[in-house]
C-alpha cells in the first residue's frame, strides 16, 4: 500500500517552537545570573573599607526588578535567535563534513543498488525526495537528516551496505525515511546543530591541540583549555537529556512506518540485529550525533536494559525490545528468529550441550598450576599438552599423567595423520571444511565464507602474505585504514552488543568468543575463542587484514 497520504508539514513543529524557547530560558537565565553577580562584585569594589565586611553580609542577593528582567530578556532574544541563525545555517552540509560522508558513486555497484532503493521509497511516499550519502565506515549504521531548504538526507555506511541483503537495506532505509516523512529527522536535526554539533568540533580542537598541551602549557592555553571543557560538558549534558524524548519513543513508530512501506517485519529486525551485533562505529568522528542513527554508534549494556534509568539516559530503546515487537508482527519468536538467521545452528544447540555434558571432564596440570575442567576436545586443542602432562579426572582422586589415561593417550597416537574432528560453522552450522591458505590449514564455511584460523597461523600470514587481492578488498582495506578509529573511556566494551558465537573447535557455550578489533593498529573485527585462542573471521576479514599488514610493511621497510 503506497504511504501517499502522508503529509508532510513544512512549518516548525512544537518541538522546534520548544528549542526556541529553550534558548532564550538559557541565555536569559545567564544575563540574569552574570547581572546579579556583576552588580554584587561592582558593590563591592565601589563601598569603602569593603574588604573588611564579609561579603555575604555586606552586598546580599537582590533580584533583578521586572525592568531589569524584560531588558535581560531582550538580550536572551536576540543572542538565542542569533545563536539559532548560526547553528542551523548548512547544518546539513556541515553533519555530513563531520561524518565524513561522500555522495554514491554511480562507478560502485553496492552504491548503485542504495540509489534504486531511495528512487523507490520515493514513489512509495508519494514522491518525496531522498538523497543518498555513504559514511565510508566498516560499522554497521544508518542516519537521515533534513532541514527546511534542502533535500533530505539517507546515509549509509559502507559496512551495512557489504553485509546486509537488499531486503535489509531497503527495510533500514525505510526506517530513516519514516523518520523524514514525520519531521523526527528535521526535529532531531535542529537539536544536534544547536549542541552535537559544537561538541564534535571541540572534540576534534582537543584532539589536535593534545600536543600542544603537552609542549606548552602556558596560562592562555590553561584558561581556553578549561572554558572549552566546561562548554564540552554543558554540551553533552544538554544535547543528552534533549534527544531521550526526541530519538527513544519515536524509533518505534519508524520501525512500523517501514513496516507499512515495506510489508517485511523480517528483514527490518535482521538488520537490526546485524547491526546490533557488528560494529556501529563508536571511536570514530561523529559517534556525539547517536540521536540521527539507527542505533547507537557506542555499546551500552546499561542503556540497554528496560527501567527508568536506561529510559532517562538511553537515546534509543534496547535494540531486543524493538525486535520482539517487529518479530510479533511478523509472527515469530526470538528463538526462531536466531534459528532462521543462523540456519540450523540453533536447532542442534541442545543436541550438542547434552553430548557435551556426557563427556568425560579433566583437570590439567599447567605452568604450576591446575585449569579445567576440561573436555577431551579441548585438550586436544592445547599446544603444549605433552603425555607427561598432569591430568585428573574430573570427580576422582588419582593423578596420572596423560599417556597413562586411556582416552588421552589417544590424543598422542598418530596425531599428525589423524584426521580432525568435523566441526562446524557457528552460523550457518555447515562442516568447515580444512582448506589450505598461506601454506597453513584453515577451516572454511563454504556457506558464509567465514574462517576458522589459529592465532599464531595468523601471525604467519602477516608477516608472508602471499595472496593476490581484489578490488572489494583493496576498496575494504582502504576504508578501514582511513577510518583512524580511536578507542577510549571503556574501550571496546563499548563498540559491540551481548551477542556473541560459540567457538566451533570448543563448542563452550558458557565461555563465548570475545568480538573485538585484532588491534588498535588494524581495525579489523574479529571473534576469539577465550580457551583455544583461534580466531573467526567473516568473509573477506582475513584477506583486509592481511592487506593492511602488507601496506604498513612497504611504508616501513627501507
């Protein structure tokens, strides 16, 4: 059903009237204070013998008289309106400058698609206009901002634009496209132009100006250094609390607005979750401006809880909250929902814990110490287990070495010729299937492309990297490398949501893989196991990072 009857109001909607008067309160609220303070300290200066008398004694609080407060007042307009003047002048053009965003290049295929999807959710709104921008971003995100003069704006990154299918990036694209059609975008836009926006210019004249600080600190510096400090404060303190009204409440009628234009609940909670579950582009420019996005460019376990608390300081509903409700809507459940996105993954989940739990369990004997239990396929998997390793069974008192127990002496036996244990992908749970790359066996998904690699194969593979690489990887690599993504405050705690993948070789499904860069020198997403270390990579990861090692080798190599 085409959306043409909605109708989109052109004129300032309350909460644009609200901001208004929220400038002129604040500005007013200054005059009034710095006039009392100025008159106290003018009293002060001016009456004899005044720094004998205690000064709260002496020049006692007077209020302004009305007057005094409608000339106050007058200032309050005329600073508030100019102040409005200014910030909201080429906001557009200057959200897009922080963000780093670039027009779609009709030469790529990926950006292409993006624009047939924006041509058609223009005839589906009645003919309303969109213009498509490109964050080039490996995250996972979306964005749309608008004013009153200008096209309205639907931006991607260019990790959405890899990862998800066109059912995906269409039910995404009709989310921010809701958000225009009822005027959340331009409110939203108006309240970061007024406070995001500063915070993320001050934020990058600190960044610069670090150097400098540590060189000289001369008191000029200091005084510039703490005023733009508190300005940083007020500002995200203000631009917080104005957009949990204005972002919490409304993703939810945009999720089913883009329901209505799309007739796909489905695709619409996979993208969330694909979104949710990757990076969303926390440490790099514009992660201050979380209330234009689909979902917040930093990780929160708290904001992601349901109470008061989150809703007071959350910008966003919890991303499983608005998936319950898009899965009911489409008549499904959060257990199928996994089952369907990880194909048979979740189905076999309780075969393979209850064969877990059936197996035998060894404590081990490590570096002077004991770690476990362990199960025989995690022993199998540790480097340094030799026969004369320590080991106890789990619940029975001997301690014998390993070649004296009788199913660990297997591990020792013909241990090169023997084949491996068939394991399984962790999201399309195909056979990875042992193929040869760089001269080390890794273990591929034929489905998903993704791979299973050992951590100090990976180290190998950096330092010879002998394969050949496409343009996609070339135009990955370049991406990331440009990215500049810096990690701070909580770290990468903060760059990924709770979902995680069991290791495919340990088959833990207490002790998950960790999701995390491979390094703060190449951001690379990666899944690691906390008992055998091996790593996941999705498609394409592996060969990204071996890029970028091989570029930073031939800038360092003389």
């Amino acid at each position: 059903m085409p959306y043409s009857f909605v109708k989109i109001e052109k004129d300032k909607s309350r909460v644009i009237a609200c901001l208004h008067l929220l400038l002129i309160l604040i500005y007013f609220i200054i005059f009034y204070v710095m006039t009392v303070l100025t008159r106290m300290l003018f009293a002060q200066i001016m009456t004899p013998h005044a720094a004998l008398q205690p000064f709260p004694n002496a020049f006692p609080f007077k209020f302004l008289t009305i007057p005094e407060c409608l000339i106050a007042l007058g200032f309050a307009v005329f600073v508030a309106m100019f102040h409005w003047s200014i910030a909201t002048r080429d906001v557009i053009e200057r959200t897009l400058n922080i963000l780093r965003a670039r027009p779609l290049d009709r030469d790529d295929l990926s950006h292409q698609q993006f624009q047939n999807i924006l041509n058609e959710l223009s005839v589906a709104t009645g003919g309303k206009d969109f213009k498509g921008y490109v964050v080039p971003s490996m995250s996972i995100n979306a964005f749309s901002v608008s004013d009153f003069d200008h096209t309205p704006v639907i931006g991607v990154t260019e990790g959405l634009l890899k990862r998800l299918k066109r059912p995906q990036i269409e039910t995404v694209a009709a989310h921010e496209a809701a958000h225009i059609l009822k005027g959340d975008s331009l409110d939203t836009t108006m309240m970061i132009s007024l406070f995001n926006l500063p915070l993320e210019v001050l934020r990058d004249m600190h960044e610069e100006a670090e150097l400098a600080l540590i060189i000289r600190l001369s008191w000029q510096f200091m005084f510039t250094a703490v005023l733009s400090f508190i300005m940083l404060f007020l500002a995200k303190t203000v631009g917080q609390l104005l957009s949990i009204p204005l972002s919490r409440s409304r993703e939810f009628r945009a999720d089913a607005i883009a329901v209505r234009l799309t007739r796909n609940p489905l695709s619409l909670a996979e993208g969330l979750y694909l979104a949710s579950y990757y990076w969303h582009g926390a440490g790099i420019p514009g992660e201050n401006l979380s209330p234009i996005f689909l979902v917040r460019p930093y990780y929160s376990s708290f904001k992601e809880e349901e109470g008061l608390l989150a809703d007071i300081f959350s910008t966003h509903p919890p991303v499983r909250q608005r998936l319950n409700i898009l899965l009911d809507m489409a008549h499904t459940n959060f257990d199928c929902f996994e089952e369907s996105s990880f194909g048979n993954y979740k189905k076999t989940l309780n075969q393979m814990r209850a064969m877990q739990e059936s197996q035998p369990l060894w404590m081990v004997r490590q570096n002077m110490e004991w770690t476990g239990p362990h199960t025989l396929e995690e022993i199998r998997a540790f480097d340094g287990m030799t026969p004369q390793v320590l080991v106890k069974r789990f619940g029975e008192v001997p301690i014998l070495p390993a070649e004296a127990d009788e199913e660990l002496c297997g591990i020792f036996k013909n241990r090169e010729s023997k084949p491996p244990n068939e394991i399984y992908c962790p999201k399309c749970y195909l056979i990875l299937e042992p193929v040869l790359y760089e001269d080390c066996v890794i273990s591929k998904c034929r489905g998903c492309a993704g791979a299973l690699v050992n951590e100090r194969d990976v180290a190998q593979m950096l330092n010879t990297p002998q394969t050949a690489f496409n343009e996609n990887i070339v135009r990955m690599a370049k991406i990331i490398k440009e990215e500049k993504v810096t990690i701070k405050d909580k770290g990468e705690r903060q760059l990924y949501s709770d979902y995680s993948l069991a290791c495919p070789r340990c088959q833990d499904y207490q002790n998950k893989m960790s999701r995390r860069f491979y390094s703060a020198q190449y951001a690379v997403e990666i899944d690691q196991c906390p008992i055998c270390k091996c790593l996941w990579f999705d498609k394409d990861e592996l060969e990204v990072l071996q890029l970028l090692s091989k570029q930073e080798q031939s800038l360092t190599s003389p």
